[in-house]
C-alpha cells in the first residue's frame, strides 16, 4: 500500500519561507530611495491632506526608529570592545598565575551535608539564643499575686514591671513578663523581663542602684545569663559559704547590674530559689 504524497501547496504551507533578519547595523539604498518617495509624495499637492499627515507621522516615528537603532548600534560597539577586552585580561590572568587558577579550578573535596547542616543549625540557634538573652533581664524579690484567675496575676506582674520601669526611665514597650519555675506557696518566683532592643536592657541594669530608693525594698535586678555561667557562680557562691568563718564578704547594695553581684544578692537577701530557673535565662 502506498500513500499519496500531498499536492505542493500544502508542502508549501507546511514549510513556510523564513524572512531573512534585517541587519540593523547596516542602511540598505530601498531605506534612502523610501526616504526620497516619501519626500516627493509629501510635496505633491493632489494628495488629500488626511493622506499627506499619516505619511508625514509613518515618516517622524521612522526617523525615531532611526535614533533608537544608531544608539543600539553604539551600545553595541561598546559591548563587543568590553567583552574583547574581558577576554584578553582573562588570559594574561591564567598566563600570570597557572598555579593559582589551577587550585581554584580543582576539584572540590566531597562535604558531608549532614554534619553542615546541623552546624549551621546549632550556630543559628545559640545565636539566636544569645539575641534573645541579651535583651532580657531578670527581676527578684517581685512579690506575687495570690489571685485565682492567671488573667490577674499576669496583670499584676506586667504592672509591678511596669511602675520598676517608670521609675527607672526606660522609654520602651514591654514585649512580655512571665515567672520562672513552679509554683510555690511559701517564696515568690523570678520574673523574667524581655524588652525590645538590647540597649534598654544595658541603661535599666545601669540604672538599678536607684531601686534602694523605690516604695517596694527588696527587688534586684540582674543580666539574663546562660545555664553554664548560673552553674559557675552557683560554684563560687558555695565555695565561699564553704570558706573559714575568718573570712567576710564585703558589704552588697540591694541592686546592682553586674551579672555575678546581682546572683548573689538574690541568693542571699531574697527567698527566692535560683534552682527552679529555666536553662535559658
């Protein structure tokens, strides 16, 4: 069995004639002689004037395409003479330094994705850590409410904050105030203070010697710090109550801004545990 073959037109259309570019960098002789027609039919007065105004806009939009292609043709030059001069500074590089391209052009070392993912996971998190402790503060001695709602109570600590924060100066906003560790009947817990930049922590440690003139005595402040350090001067605060009687620690103000003052101030003048605190104070 044979198939027909189809008739030449519709080979024709099947496979159509391209038109041939038009090279923008070149002005043919038709585009001057279309120049020249133009002219004359402008000129002839036995055109309608309707007629004679489209061929005088067809003629200004072609003069503009004319501008828009000499500066394509410019930009075009100056491309090539870049990309030439590209060229020629990549080869005096790799003639100057064939060692040095030769590294850079080896093969990379497998890298185990596994293990840089979780360090780049670890690394993001004790940064953010560290962002988050650094404008934090931590409140002892801040009596607690004793009503049923937690509504209330939280109202009663964002208060408490509050007036330490008038009285202090501190022009910001609260972004939050909660208590650490469970709750007890016989001690108040540790309030944690977070605040919106890490300067406002920096001027209300600064500014915490004046709570000894406060109406509420008793409350201390002190820098969020990491489990590690908490354990560290947790040590030294034992070693010392483990010392000879013969030795005595000096007088402390009841608030200060040092971090190592301020746990011991809280340890000793306060009811308040520092056992219970969360390990990221």
């Amino acid at each position: 069995m044979q198939t027909p073959v189809a008739p030449p037109a519709i080979q024709d259309r099947r496979n159509p004639k391209k038109r041939p570019c038009t090279d923008v960098g070149s002005t043919s002789p038709e585009q001057a002689d279309l120049d020249q027609r133009a002219a004359m039919l402008l000129d002839d007065d036995s055109l309608p004037i309707n007629v004679r105004s489209v061929i005088s806009l067809l003629m200004e939009d072609r003069k503009r395409m004319s501008a828009m292609l000499d500066n394509y043709r410019e930009v075009h030059n100056e491309v090539k003479l870049l990309k030439s001069e590209i060229a020629s500074l990549k080869c005096a590089s790799l003639y100057q330094n064939p060692i040095q391209t030769s590294k850079t052009t080896a093969v990379p070392e497998p890298v185990n994705n596994n293990s840089s993912i979780e360090s780049n996971h670890a690394t993001g998190v004790r940064s953010f850590d560290e962002v988050e402790r650094s404008r934090s503060i931590i409140v002892a001695g801040l009596p607690e409410s004793s009503a049923e709602q937690a509504s209330l109570r939280v109202y009663h600590d964002y208060n408490c904050i509050r007036e330490i924060m008038d009285f202090l100066g501190i022009d910001c906003s609260i972004v939050a105030v909660y208590r650490l560790g469970r709750v007890a009947n016989n001690r108040a817990r540790l309030v944690k203070l977070v605040l919106p930049a890490s300067v406002f922590v920096k001027m209300m440690l600064k500014h915490a010697p004046r709570l000894k003139f406060f109406k509420n005595h008793g409350i201390f402040l002190r820098a969020s710090l990491p489990k590690s350090e908490r354990d560290r001067l947790r040590a030294e605060r034992v070693a010392r109550c483990n010392a000879p009687s013969s030795s005595v620690a000096p007088p402390l103000i009841p608030s200060i801004a040092g971090p190592q003052a301020a746990e011991s101030v809280c340890r000793r003048n306060s009811p308040i545990a520092v056992n219970d605190v969360s390990p990221n104070l």
